[in-house]
C-alpha cells in the first residue's frame, strides 16, 4: 500500500512542477463555508462530457471496505473537506451539481457527495467553488458505453476505410460496411450521441433558474469543458482515428456553444495504470497528443490540457471490487482524476 501511494504522490509532485496541478493530493482543500454565491455575476459553467469514466463509478459506502470514500476518510484521514464538524457529508451552496443523460435529469443538488457512487465531478466541482466567486455550475451530459468514434462523433467527421471496411462519418449509419456491400438496417446514426449530450445541456442552460436556486437572469459564461472517455474506443479503427476525433470534438463543442475561448481539460483512460497497452494505449497517446503545451495543435496551445489518469489507476487488492472497466469501483481514483481536472482548469482559467 505504502509503495502504490509514494508512486501516485511522487507523479502528482511531477505533474505539479510541470505546472500542471496546484497540490500533491485532493485532501488539503478549505471544507465549504455555507455560504451562497454572489448572484450579481454570472454563472461559470462547466460542461462535463464522456462515457462511465465520467459518470463515475467510486463507491462511497462502506466504511469498512477498501477504498471507498467513507473508508477513505475515516480509516486514512483523506478529503476532510467532505465531511463537516458533525461528521457529515459538507455541501457546497456556491456550486450546482446537474446530470442530465437520455431525456432524464439524473441529479439537480448542491455539489456533496450523495448517493451511491461519486465520479470525478466531485472533487473537480469542489475546487471549482474555491477558485471562484461566482456561482458555479457543473454540468455533467453524459451516459455509459459510448465511443467517440461512433456514438459520439462530433459533426464535420468525414467516412474513411479501415481493414476493408469503411466507418461512419457524423450522421452515417449503420457503424461501419464492406465497400459495395448493402448495408445493415439499425436504430442509430454516428454522432447521436453527441447530439443527445449536447442537447440536453443546452436544454438546462435554457432554463437555469430551473437548475441553480437563486439565479436571477444574470447570465452565464460556458469557462470549461471536461472530458473523461475512451473504454469503448479500443479497437484497431476507433483508435486509429481518436486523435483527429478528439481534436475535432474539442473545436466543434466550442462552437457549438459559441464558446471559442472556454478551456478544454481531459484525461487519459487509465486501465491496468502503466500497464495500459495496446489499442487503449493508442488511444491514451490520442489523448495526450492534443494537449496544448505538446505545440502539435498551435491553436489549443494555453487552453487545452490532458492529464495523464494512468499513475490514479488503484488494483483490485485495495478497492471495492474488481470491475477494471470501472476502476474497480475505487473512489481515490475518481477523486484524484478530479483532483487533476480541477487544478489543470484552474492553471488555463488564470491565463486568461
């Protein structure tokens, strides 16, 4: 155990002298005050996106069980932010947490850890309101088992032939077809996905006094987009173009919102940690390839971030299960993702 947690410290140490991150780990952050947002500026939202890496897995009960967040908290000393005085769960008033999936809103609460299973959103919202004075929205459009290479391929994304097959470009169906053969009949369109998602965020930004109790019509600003993805991705085509899907998704969403300058943060898919290999490796090296600072896209350079998710990845021995599509359901590695995501926003925000 202790030799897994001087690895993730000593790489978080390395990410925060590279300037990617403010702190070694996510426990030093003030608890809430209680205290509302100034209303008299507008909302800074922040539209999370992905598949269930972003939905968010982490288990929070039971205490006794490794690695979950109670466990976590009251066995390690971890996240004091958390929990209040009495020993329960802290909220934020200044942040807004709403999940919208599918036609359904799955969470409309100030930002705490509620429910079952906490995702990356947590610690990210968290850092959020200590960042900022004004209110804070975190919305999160997303669902499980969805690829950027069909279900959420953004608009613009062209056909192209892998293997003798040619793949779906936005709004082609089915996924893929033998060149002159007829083509299968499905219920589904490349980039559907991306179009519920993107739809239903903008159905809450349409009617954010439904959304963020207090807002009086002071308007809001798209700051950030986040995004955590790749599970579905890992297969010889899909990764073969997840750079270039990537690189798109990121200008086409910015459109989309009408929000050229709002700062862009994701992380890699981290199975197995270092030992992530193959087409999830391709796909990781996709993620990190669009990241400003690499200069491969001038355009993204001091607004794009990826954060490298691999050294979070927590074993089967010290988590609540064994599910590795879901990082073993261990709430360090949502919270230390969050972590990342939050310190990475906050270092773009301030070079405004």
């Amino acid at each position: 155990m202790s030799n897994r947690r001087t690895r993730i410290i000593s790489t978080i140490v390395m990410l925060f002298i590279a300037g990617q991150l403010r702190s070694a780990m996510a426990s030093d952050l003030p608890g809430p005050d209680g205290e509302e947002a100034n209303h008299g500026k507008k909302v800074q939202v922040f539209i999370l996106m992905g598949e269930s890496n972003m939905l968010g897995f982490g288990r929070i009960e039971p205490q006794n069980r490794n690695g979950t967040l109670a466990n976590l908290i009251q066995e390690n000393g971890m996240y004091g932010h958390l929990i209040d005085d009495e020993g329960k769960w802290s909220e934020r008033k200044d942040v807004r947490n709403v999940h919208v999936m599918c036609g359904k809103v799955m969470k409309n609460e100030w930002l705490g850890a509620q429910g079952k299973h906490i995702g990356p959103d947590l610690q990210f919202g968290y850092i959020m309101g200590h960042f900022h004075d004004e209110p804070v929205l975190i919305l999160k459009s997303c669902t499980d088992n969805r690829s950027l290479g069909l279900d959420l391929l953004p608009p613009g994304s062209e056909q192209f032939e892998f293997e003798g097959r040619v793949y779906a470009g936005y709004k082609d169906t089915p996924s893929s077809w033998v060149k002159g053969e007829p083509k299968e009949v499905v219920n589904w369109y490349a980039g559907k996905q991306y179009d519920i998602d993107v739809s239903e965020a903008k159905r809450v930004l349409s009617d954010l006094s439904e959304f963020y109790p207090g807002y009086k019509d002071q308007g809001y600003d798209i700051a950030g987009f986040v995004f955590w993805q790749g599970h579905k991705d890992q297969n010889a085509a899909h990764a073969s173009r997840y750079e270039q899907n990537l690189a798109q998704f990121i200008k086409t969403l910015r459109k989309e919102f009408h929000a050229p300058d709002a700062k862009f943060v994701c992380a890699t898919i981290a199975f197995g940690g270092e030992e992530l290999s193959g087409h999830g490796l391709t796909v990781a090296n996709a993620q990190l390839a669009v990241s400003g600072e690499k200069g491969k896209y001038p355009e993204f350079k001091g607004n794009v971030m990826t954060i490298d998710a691999r050294p979070f990845w927590i074993e089967e021995e010290y988590s609540p299960s064994g599910a590795g599509h879901y990082y073993n359901h261990n709430a360090e590695t949502y919270m230390e993702v969050g972590n990342a995501f939050g310190w990475a926003m906050v270092d773009l925000l301030r070079r405004q």
